[in-house]
C-alpha cells in the first residue's frame, strides 16, 4: 500500500491511498465466505458454493463491492498511523479507481486535531476577588438557619407578609380552567417569591376560607409564557416564629455548645467558600488569559456539530424541563436569535479551543491520570448527576465514556500546571496561594473547563 497526505488547510488533510489487488486477498476471501453464507444455488450445499459460480450468478462486481467495504477502513487507518495523523470524526471516501486483479485507489478527506505549540505561559497575571467575610455576611448566614428552624402555628386573622399560607389554586387562560391549572393545599410564604407573581398581593389580607383572583404570566406547564387568571383560595394562615438567638439555639441547631461557637464556625465556613470561589475565579482567567496566547484553528465542520449540539441540548433538555420554548427563553432573557447564536457560536469555539490547548499541554507536560484521580473525578461527577457511583460508573463504562472521563482529569491536571505557574493577585495587590487555599486544585481545574469543553471523536 501507498498513500500520500494533501494538506487542504489547517485541520483538514486529503488521503490518497493506493492498494495493490494482491493485498486485498483476506478481504475478497472474506467477501465470498460472506455471500455463501446468504445465497442459495441449486446442486450445491450452502457456503460450499464455489468463488467462480458465485461470480457467474451475482456478478463479480458485487464480490468487489462487498471486498472492498470491507478493507477501506484497515487501509485507511494504516495511512493514518503511517502520516501519524490525528483525526476528528468520519472521513469522507471518494473510490477513484477499482481494477479487478490490478489496483484499488482511493482518496479520504477528513478533519484533523491542529498543531498547536504551547508559548511560554509563566508570565501570566490575573487578579480575583480578595477573600473578606464580613461581620454582615456572617450575621446573614446564622439568619439563614435561623429560618430553617423557624416554628408555625395557626393563626385566626388576616395573612399578613410572612405568614405561611395554605392555599388551593384555580389558573384560566381565556375562561377554560386549565388541566394541569389546578392544585390544592399548597403552603407558601408571603413574600418568598416562590410562586407566581402577584399571589403576594392577592393573598394578603385575606382570611382562612376567602378567596381572591390576580392575573399573572403563568412560568411553566401547557399554557407556559400566557397570561392566566388566577383564583386563589385561603385555606389556613399559620404565622411564623423564629427561635431566639442565644446558646440555646446554638445547641440546637448544631453541634456547637454557644452562639460565639457557631457564629465562629460560620465565619471559617463563609471563608472556606470563598476561597474556593476565589480558586475557581482564577482558573477560569488564568484559562482565558492562556487561549488568548495560542492560535487555534478550529474544524468547520467540529464546530457545526458542536453548536448544534448546545443548541439541542438547550432545546430538549434544559428548556424542555421547565416547559418553555426557545423563543420564549430568548423573550425571557432579553436576548435576540441573533445574539443567541453569536453567544453559542463563541461558547463553541472557546470549548473546542479549550480541549485543543489543555489536550496539547497534557502531552508536553507528559501528565498522567492515576486510578485514585479517575475515581475521585468519577464520585463528584456521579454525586452532580444525581446517580450512586456504581450506578455512574456502570453507564460510563457501558456507553465507552471511560476515556472522556480521563480526559477531563487530565486537563484539570493541565490547567492546574498553568495556574501554579501563573501570578495570581487579590484586589488588594496580595499574591494569592491557591495551594493553601485548594487541595483538590486539579479537580476543580477539570470541573472549571468541563462547561466550555467539546468532546470530539479521537
């Protein structure tokens, strides 16, 4: 076999592969053992049929046909290997010359991983947020479990803000009651803003057993982004009462003996956040401060994919489950269908770009994924996706996606390289070390680049 590579541009190469007919032996065996095994011929006993009688009665062309099928895919991926190629998706083959006994000639076009060199990246600076808790924020968090402890007790008066109301519900869309309009005792907080707008209004005021009606743009559901008249009716009103701030609540709202305690334990909580936060925060712009440095081409093709892809993945997916329309989204986010694409456009090309450069790093700096790393990055992703980890683990390995997953552990281990490599500086001019503040900074690394990554076929 010979082949030769034509490059069309930057990620897109042309195969030109020339077979001679003796090396197509195993695959025209193959082909008439084939074929004997799915016809009939009179006077001979099935598979026993013998190459010349089946070239007589179905034609030689159709035992060409099938040898050929058959071999392209071994020829093409040893020209691969042979021009140490790296491809992304199917090629397209184009068959320019068969000759029986003779010669098989074909071409193969297909996209490929661009070269990318890595620049010097040590002279990277970035500045994030400064790690501050204040006296309000911890303040703000004990208020927070404060209100998960909070007791109701039923109440013979008006509702007023604050109250937890039980309530039945009646939602019409031009004077048909809805099928999926009508739900009964629901308990709400006045004020909490969990429901539709305007039912703070409606209810307050109102006593157990009154009922009142407001119009409001219904959020999910059949009649989703129309307007709806709504009747809400008052089956009970409880007030709420919080406990007092004191040792006691302390006691029982945790394991801490005194409020000093928990308020302390609060503060290194709130701490803890942020610096996660403030690690994260790094990572993404020690990220776009590296893409800014690299010029990558990106496949045309790669990338149609790739935008379709968020687009049906937005659609079916995340739309889907709250029951809204693209173009209601786009109405609810403010955005134009031009804006929209341009926006997913970017994000396609900033993930695909994302893979390319950390793909490369990991090659350079010659990075490993252990087992102990796999498994890690396997429980956290397992525990987001809302699966046990045998149950994660077995529909990864079931669907083929043991490699996806070690790539992205590898290129959290890349973009962690970088980030050690980078100066990193608070708004308050401090140089920020995030290894004291991050122990997990790799992983963290994999989860920061998963949201802009595009996994193309290797």
């Amino acid at each position: 076999m010979k082949s030769a590579v034509e490059t069309l541009n930057p990620t897109r190469v042309r195969l030109t592969v020339e077979v001679p007919f003796e090396e197509l032996k195993d695959s025209l065996d193959a082909a008439y053992k084939k074929i004997n095994q799915q016809v009939t011929v009179k006077g001979f006993r099935k598979g026993k049929i013998p190459a010349r009688v089946i070239d007589q009665r179905f034609g030689r062309g159709a035992v060409l046909e099938e040898a050929v099928n058959d071999a392209l895919p071994k020829f093409y991926t040893e020209a691969v290997n042979e021009a140490e190629l790296n491809p992304l998706g199917q090629p397209e083959v184009d068959i320019k010359e068969l000759k029986d006994n003779e010669l098989l000639s074909f071409t193969a076009e297909v996209d490929i991983r661009p070269v990318i060199e890595i620049p010097d990246y040590s002279g990277i600076e970035v500045e994030v947020d400064a790690v501050e808790v204040t006296d309000e924020d911890v303040e703000k968090s004990v208020e927070q479990l404060r209100e998960r402890f909070a007791s109701t007790s039923p109440v013979e008066r008006a509702a007023e803000d604050g109250d937890v109301v039980t309530i039945d519900l009646e939602a019409k869309v031009e004077g048909e009651v809805l099928e999926d309009g009508v739900a009964s005792d629901v308990s709400y907080t006045i004020g909490s803003g969990e429901l539709l707008d305007g039912i703070d209004d409606a209810v307050k005021g109102l006593s157990a057993g009154e009922e009142g009606t407001f119009t409001s743009e219904l959020k999910g559901g059949s009649a989703a982004g129309k307007e709806a008249e709504v009747t809400v009716k008052v089956t009970q009103v409880a007030s709420r009462e919080l406990p007092e701030l004191d040792d006691e609540f302390a006691q029982l709202a945790s394991e801490f003996d005194t409020l000093e305690e928990l308020k302390a334990d609060s503060r290194k909580r709130l701490q803890n956040m942020k610096q996660y936060d403030q690690a994260t925060q790094a990572q993404e712009r020690v990220l776009d401060k590296l893409l800014e440095l690299v010029e990558v081409p990106i496949p045309e093709k790669l990338l149609e994919d790739e935008i379709n892809t968020r687009k049906h993945n937005l659609e079916h997916h995340q739309l889907g489950q709250m029951g809204l329309t693209l173009d209601r989204y786009l109405e609810i986010q403010g955005k134009s269908a031009e804006e929209f694409e341009t926006e997913t456009r970017e994000a396609a090309i900033k993930g695909i770009k994302t893979q390319f450069v950390l793909d490369e790093l990991v090659n350079k700096e010659k990075l490993n994924v252990n087992q102990e790393e796999l498994t890690e990055h396997l429980m956290r992703r397992a525990a987001s996706s809302g699966m046990s980890p045998d149950q994660f683990a077995q529909a990864v390995v079931e669907g083929g996606q043991v490699p996806m997953l070690v790539g992205e552990v590898a290129r959290g281990k890349a973009l962690a390289v970088v980030v050690e490599a980078a100066t990193v500086k608070d708004t308050n001019g401090e140089i920020v070390d995030l290894d004291d503040e991050d122990e997990d900074e790799a992983e963290g690394s994999a989860e920061a680049t998963e949201a802009t990554e595009e996994k193309p076929e290797a």
